[in-house]
C-alpha cells in the first residue's frame, strides 16, 4: 500500500500504458473526453481529503507511509473490507455517493464493534478506464462526507487500471489496551441486544431486485446506513457489553459468530426483533447490511433503552451450547422453539 504517492517519473508516455507492465506509474484516467493521469486524480483526493483535519494524522497522503499518533495506552484496530461493482453495489442501482457511503460505512462498523474510535482511512480503487470523473467524484464525495462527520481522515491509498469498480478500504482506529470488546465473551445466562432496526436495507434491496425503483434518500438505512460509533463507544467505556459484532452479513451469520467464538449457543425471540421499514421476519433474520451492533450482557446489568439516540431492543438469550451443529435457536409466534439455519447476505449472488 502506497499512500496515494506512485507518480510517473517520466513525461514519455508509453503507446500502450495500461499493458506496459508499469500500470501504476503511468495509469492514464479517461473521463468526459478528457485524460486525467494519476498524479492529477491523486492531487485531486488529496485536495478533497485535506491535511489537518485529524489530530491523529501525523503525516497523510505524500509520503511513503502514512504516520498515525495512538493515544497514549491504546492499542490499534485495523479492519479491511472490498467493495466490488456487482457484488456490492450496482451503478445502475446505487448513486456514486451512496456507494462511497456505504464503502467507508463497512469499516467504520467494524471499529464500532470492537467499542473503538476510527482514527484514519486508506483507500485503494481500481478504476474502468471509461469511467466518468464525476462518477469518481461523487464517490469520494459520499465517502469524505461520512469520514468527516466522524473526524477520519483519509491517510492514503492507491490507484489502478481495472475492468469493474473495485473498492479496498482499511480503517484504522484506536481502544484503550485491553479493552476491545470481542466476539469471545459472551456467557450462557447473558441477554442479547441491537441497536435499531433489522431488515430494512435488504427491504429495499428486495424492491429494487423486484424492478421497482426506489429513491435513495439520506435517510435510506440501504443507502447511506449509520455505523454506530457512538453505541459501541458507550458500551466499551461502561464495560456493560461481554460480546459484541456488527450486523453486516445478517443476524443468522454473525450471531453465529459470537456464539461460536464464545462457545455458547443463543434463544432469538421472534416477536422481539425490531423490524426495520418495509422488513419481514426473513428479512430481519438473515438479510445484510444493517450495520446495527449486536452485543450480550449479564442478566442484571441495566441496559438503557437508548444508547447515544439510538434504540436498543432485547432479542434473546445466550446458552449453554451442547450441539455443536446448531448454533441458534428461534422462538416462534406460535411458542415453538425451532433451530435458525445461517442464511446470510449472498451480496448480488447469481441465485438471486
Ligand atoms: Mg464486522
């Protein structure tokens, strides 16, 4: 990973340059009629990013690592996550800032759910070469939005040549030693909680495979999700959460988790899951990209019903987990307890 540095060293350019073994010098951007080279692009979100805006930041974008201040005390989280064209997003279903959105959204959750602070972002993009500059701004614009709003500064990253979208975003953040909370401690007897709403992103996803359209407002919880920051900080500094993940692949899949890294099975009461707009149980259940924290606590502790303005809802119970081929456990309307199979986010699976 280079921090947006790799410039062409040379004014020759090659007849050929993406397939002249050196993509990364002398990639040439072209857009709207016009080519843009790379050191420009870099420029460009170099502007955008800005240099000061973290305190954390020591050193950004132009040199050849980025340098980052830890807090005296703490230790460093570090989460990666791709963000593909068709995959996980479609340009003809997604707006360019939703998709930078939810690209910066997908890393920020994961610090959210370790109870850390983000402290910078490092972005690699692989770009079609007939892709519109303003599409690339309007991602960068969706991304930097958020990056602000929670004080991330955008450090570094690369840029390539690619024949689909292709996003890898790294955030990096920060929690006091030895305070991260995991996947591991959840306890048989411990209650379960989310924050939110279950099941509205993959609502509309449903509508859109469904053909309809569907506007993508600020407000959508499919298109411009909230990480839950603030809840997980919360949590971590009362030491209330003995487990904690965030909903990205959906409640099946990453229940699973926490009960298989804890070593305990877990009760979901189905009339308790607070359904998101336009959801279903199936969808509250295994749909993804809720990015809501989902987090155990002991029986007694006080758990408010709000954490930083967010609602917070008891799902269920942890147990003793005797059958290694179930994890979880679903009550149903109808009072009968019958076993959750994992059916999580296919992203834009075939299947569909
Ligand atoms: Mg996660």
């Amino acid at each position: 990973m280079v921090p947006f540095v790799r410039l062409s060293h040379t004014s020759q350019m090659p007849q050929n340059p993406i397939d002249d073994g050196t993509k990364s010098l002398y990639l040439i951007y072209l857009c709207d009629n016009r080519v843009i080279k790379e050191r420009n692009l870099i420029r460009h979100i170099r502007r955008l990013a800005g240099f000061s805006m973290s305190r954390a930041v020591v050193r950004g974008i132009g040199d050849d690592c980025a340098i980052l201040r830890l807090s005296a005390g703490s230790e460093l989280l570090v989460t990666t996550d791709l963000c593909l064209e068709n995959v996980h997003f479609r340009q003809a279903w997604h707006p360019a800032p939703a998709v930078g959105h939810r690209c910066l959204t997908r890393g920020l959750s994961d610090i959210a759910a370790m109870g850390g602070e983000p402290l910078a972002c490092f972005l690699s993009l692989g770009l079609p070469e007939d892709l519109p500059q303003s599409w690339v701004n309007g991602f960068l614009r969706g991304l930097l939005k958020l990056a602000k709003k929670f004080n991330v500064q955008l450090a570094g990253g690369d840029i390539s040549a690619a024949h689909q979208i292709t996003a890898d975003i790294i955030v990096t953040g920060q929690v006091p030693a030895g305070k991260a909370v995991l996947r591991s401690g959840a306890r048989p007897g411990d209650r379960i909680y989310v924050t939110g709403s279950l099941g509205g992103s993959a609502a509309v996803l449903k509508q859109l495979y469904a053909g309809k359209t569907v506007k993508p407002t600020r407000s959508s919880a499919h298109f411009y999700p909230t990480p839950r920051l603030e809840a997980g900080t919360w949590l971590r500094k009362r030491g209330l959460a003995t487990a904690m993940i965030d909903l990205s692949d959906g409640l099946s899949v990453d229940l699973t988790h926490i009960c298989d890294e804890s070593r305990v099975s877990a009760v979901i009461t189905a009339h308790n899951l607070p359904l998101g707009k336009g959801a279903d149980l199936e969808l509250a259940l295994h749909g993804g990209e809720d990015y809501e924290l989902l987090f155990t606590a002991p029986k007694r502790t006080q758990v408010p019903r709000q954490i930083a303005g967010t609602r917070i809802t008891e799902i269920g119970e942890i147990q003793n987990r005797t059958n290694y081929s179930t994890a979880i456990h679903i009550l149903g309307e109808n009072g009968k307890v019958r076993p959750l199979a994992q059916r999580g986010w296919e992203h834009f699976s075939k299947q569909r």
